[in-house]
C-alpha cells in the first residue's frame, strides 16, 4: 500500500504518523520525507497532531497555506541570519589578511 490511499479526507480522519509509517514500513523520519516529496509534486497533504490528511474544504486548505508560510518565514529568516553572520566573519577574515600582508 502506498501512502497517497492510506491518507483520508478530512483533519477528523487524519492518519498518525506511526500508524502510517507502520503502514507502508518506514520510520518516521522516512515517512516525513516520502510526505515532504509528495508535497512537492503537487500533492496536497495538510498535517496536526492528529495526523496526515487531505483538506476537505476552503478552511482546512486556508490553515495548511498559513503553517506552510509560517514555517517557510521561519527558514528565511534563519538562513538571513546566518548570512549576516557570514558577511561578518568575511568581513573579519578580511581585515585580518590585510594586517598580515
């Protein structure tokens, strides 16, 4: 069995994790990138604490966008933050070969 026909409609029907993942025999962090792959080709998979499921309406898709965005904002700024350290460190690495010569 694959795990596109083992997740329901509906967040009151969400699949757990470790049943899903029991499912189809993979382990957990498996299973979160299967569903991570799928995502991105297109397949709409929303998750809570519940479980994997599909929306089955505007409200449940409109709450899978909003912690998507939440989390991709998440991301953005950590990796500007680890940018503004770079350019620091690149910054000292600099004057520091420029005392040297």
């Amino acid at each position: 069995r694959t795990i596109v026909f083992l997740i329901r409609e509906g967040e009151n029907n969400a699949v757990h994790g470790a049943d899903l993942a029991r499912c189809v025999n993979m382990d957990a962090r498996e299973l979160r990138q299967a569903i991570e792959r799928l995502r991105r080709n297109g397949v709409i998979i929303a998750s809570s604490p519940k479980g994997y499921y599909y929306p089955a309406n505007m409200g449940e898709l409109a709450a899978f966008v909003h912690k998507e965005e939440r989390r991709a904002r998440s991301v953005f700024y950590t990796i500007k933050a680890a940018r503004q350290l770079l350019k620091q460190q690149e910054a000292l690495d600099g004057k520091r070969k420029e005392k040297q010569s």
